[in-house]
C-alpha cells in the first residue's frame, strides 16, 4: 500500500496486516481512539510523514506497531543498491510521536 503524496490519511481503525507500507504522503493517529494497531510485513515512510500528536499537543492514546514476516520474505528495497530487510520499519522522511512527558519519581 501506498499513501501518496496528495493523500493526508487518519488511521481511525486498525487495518488487517499490510504487506508493505509506504509514506509518501500524511499518515496521522487519530487522538480519538483509546488505542491503536498498525501492522505490516515492513513501513517505509519515503517522503511523507507519519504523525501522533504535535509538539504543543501530545498524543495521549496508546499506538502498538507491529512487524510480521519470516527470514525468507521479500527485502524491502529502497535504492537499487540498498536493500535493508524484512521487517523493517525505515525512515527517510518525517516520524513524530509526540507522546506524554514521563513524571520523574
């Protein structure tokens, strides 16, 4: 699957098992859910962003991203030159997580 450039997608439910993501585009949590599931054999986000929160409002749900695939599933590659793996979660453009400030004890 691919979320291009054009696209600004809030994750509102909790997709089945993606083969491979890719961000070219936006890819928001949305803050209106008590928790939330992305998974996928691999997730590059190329171009885009993938976002929980900002930095002036934290995201204060719980996100779980989960990585499937065995030793012998397709690399993913991201140049002709450079093949990274399988299950890999690999970033060339934005991640935010802006999640709450842990309180010191």
């Amino acid at each position: 699957m691919v979320i291009t450039s054009d696209k600004n997608v809030i994750l509102d439910i909790d997709p089945p098992i993606l083969g491979s993501l890719t961000i070219d585009g936006v890819l928001v949590f949305s803050a209106l859910r008590n928790s939330s599931n992305l998974r996928a054999k691999n997730i590059w986000v190329r171009y885009g962003q993938l976002l929980a929160g900002n930095e002036t409002q934290a995201f204060t749900s719980n996100i779980i991203i989960t990585l499937y695939g065995v030793e012998n599933d397709p690399y993913l590659i991201v140049d002709n030159d450079v093949f990274v793996g399988n299950k890999v979660f690999a970033n060339t453009g934005k991640v935010g997580l802006y999640g709450v400030t842990p309180k010191t004890t």
